[in-house]
C-alpha cells in the first residue's frame, strides 16, 4: 500500500484538565503529525518528516508518535532547541481558542538538508499544512520540499490549517498560501479558512474557489463544522453530509477528517478498478464521494473524545458511526 509523508509540527497540546480548574494535561498534538498518527492508525504506512527536541516533550512526542505505528525514519532530533507548545481554551461546544508558545523550537529546524534524505519510494502522498509557511526560511524550505515531491510523482496534499496567531507579517500570509497551491493538488480548507482568504482577495468565496482552481488544484474540500463537506473540482461539485454528534473537543477534528479521506483514496488504488494511481483517484466522483463520507466519519468520532492522538479512530471505531 502506498504511504504518506506528513511534514512540519509535531507539538505538545497542553487542555484544560477540566472546564473548572486552571489545570492543564500536555498531550501529542500538531496537525501534520495528527493527520500522520491518524493514517497509521487506520491501517496504513505512514511517515512524519520534523525536528523533534531532545527535551523531556521531544522524548514524549517520539515515543507517541512510534507507539501510534508512525515511521520516524525521517525526523530530526534537535539538540538546542525547545519543543513547541501551545495552551489550548475550550468553549462549551468544545471548539478551541489557541496561545502559542514557539520561538526558535525545534520544529522550526528542519530543511533542505533533512528534505534531501527523504527516500520518497513508495511514498504515495505528500501532506502539510500552512505553519511551515510563517517565516521566510521555513517558506523556502517548504516550497523546496514540494519540487522534491513533484519531481518524484508524489500526489499533494494541502491543509491550509490558518493559525495566524503564528504569523508576524499577516500580509505575507495570502501570497505565500497561493504560492504553495500552486504546487499541490489537494487542497483542504474549512469554510472560516476560504472567507477569510476571499477577503483578503477582496472576492467572494465562490470567486476565490474559482481562483484557486485557475492556479492549478486538482480538488479543493471545504468543511465547515457540523455543515455538510464540499468537494469542488473543476468538473464537479459535491456536497456531503457530516454524523451528527454531540462534540466535546473538536481539536485534532480536521486533521482526522484529511487522513481519513486520504487514507480511502490509497485504498481505492488498491481495490477499484479503473483506479491505477492517486491522480486517478481524485479525478473519479464517486471515489471522491466515498473518501469524503469516510472522512467525515473519522472527524467526528474525533470530536467525540479529549486530546489529538488519542481521540483519532482506528478502523473499527468506525463501525458506530
């Protein structure tokens, strides 16, 4: 079966023990390394390419991220850095607030020269998110890493994932977005993520989803919560709705939802006919349809449990939903 690559952040989550108590409990978290945990989990090969600490957390999140079944093969340990942190708030229908603790960490250490090392045989996707985009280096270092994904025929994937609380130059923040749908096929956004995109292009969303198909995506996914899920090529337009459930934590919701519906598109290369790699995958609606279904499912059994790595499905947790 093909594999997945996730790159960039792996960090440590610090929610809150209890919605009564300034306690906190620090658990694994980070979204590329949420969406490589969740395809390991479902069952497949998975790979998580970042620099990780040599600090207590940097020692915890290997740990995490091996028991969970992911390939560290490609992480960097860092010696002098600390790991990244961030202290998230629950609302009452668990969705989140964050405040960021990451400065010079060691996630931020990773680059070419890690990127180069990468063996990408058997590497069937390419996934990231949009924090490696927030300074000048790690922006280059990322585009370097999807030229190397490209030329090695390597289907990519794009979850915008906005946190602009990271960002020091906000303005920076749509061209740089831009640049890299450009060079990726799949791109996931939530509904909150392509308003805010849109205005700040001054368009409508409809207008900024046009956009971004005219700059080369193959397929864009837009959730938006509880609402049904879209998936828009320039040939097609879905709309698919989402279980119904009653969320306590929606942290780590998305990253379960992406890896669901990318770890159905791998196995549809397996199992359907006519399906000969990852490229014809999304260009099939009813597959498309089918790995958007199954995401959903995995996205909300996450809501339905506290914390990231922990909360995210394996196959047969999905059989209730």
């Amino acid at each position: 079966m093909l594999s997945l690559l996730s790159y960039g952040e792996v960090l440590v989550d610090f929610l809150p023990s209890s919605s009564n108590t300034l306690a906190y409990t620090p658990l694994a978290g980070g979204a590329p390394a949420n969406v490589a945990v969740a395809f390991a989990k479902l069952g497949a090969p998975s790979y998580f390419a970042g620099g990780i600490s040599e600090d207590c957390f940097g020692s915890m999140l290997m740990k995490q991220l091996e028991h969970e079944g992911v390939n560290t093969t490609f992480v960097k340990r860092v010696k002098d850095a600390n790991t990244a942190l961030v202290l998230v708030s629950l609302d009452n229908s668990g969705e989140r607030t964050f405040n960021f603790y990451r400065h010079n960490t060691a996630d931020t250490k990773y680059g070419r020269t890690q990127v180069n090392e990468i063996n990408w045989q058997g590497i069937g996707i390419f996934h990231y998110c949009s924090n490696t985009l927030t300074e000048e280096s790690l922006y280059e270092d990322t585009l370097y890493a999807l030229k190397r994904a490209k030329e090695n025929q390597v289907l990519i994937s794009f979850d915008v994932n906005l946190r602009q609380q990271l960002w020091h130059e906000l303005t920076l923040l749509p061209e740089r977005v831009e640049a890299c749908i450009k060079q990726s096929d799949i791109i996931k956004l939530s509904r909150e993520e392509a308003e805010y995109l849109a205005q700040a292009k001054l368009v409508n969303v409809n207008s900024y989803i046009d956009h971004i198909l005219s700059l080369g995506a193959k397929l864009i996914v837009i959730t938006d919560g509880e609402n049904a899920v879209q998936a828009i090529s320039l040939k097609e337009s879905l709309t698919i709705n989402v279980p119904k459930i009653s969320p306590v934590d929606t942290t780590g919701a998305g990253d379960s939802f992406i890896s669901g519906f990318l770890f159905h598109l791998v196995h549809s290369v397996k199992n359907d006919k006519g399906t000969e790699t990852l490229f014809d995958a999304i260009k099939q609606i009813d597959g498309v349809k089918r790995a958007v279904s199954f995401g959903t499912k995995c996205g909300a059994f996450t809501c339905q449990k506290k914390g990231a790595f922990i909360a995210l499905p394996k196959i047969t947790d999905l059989n209730t939903l």
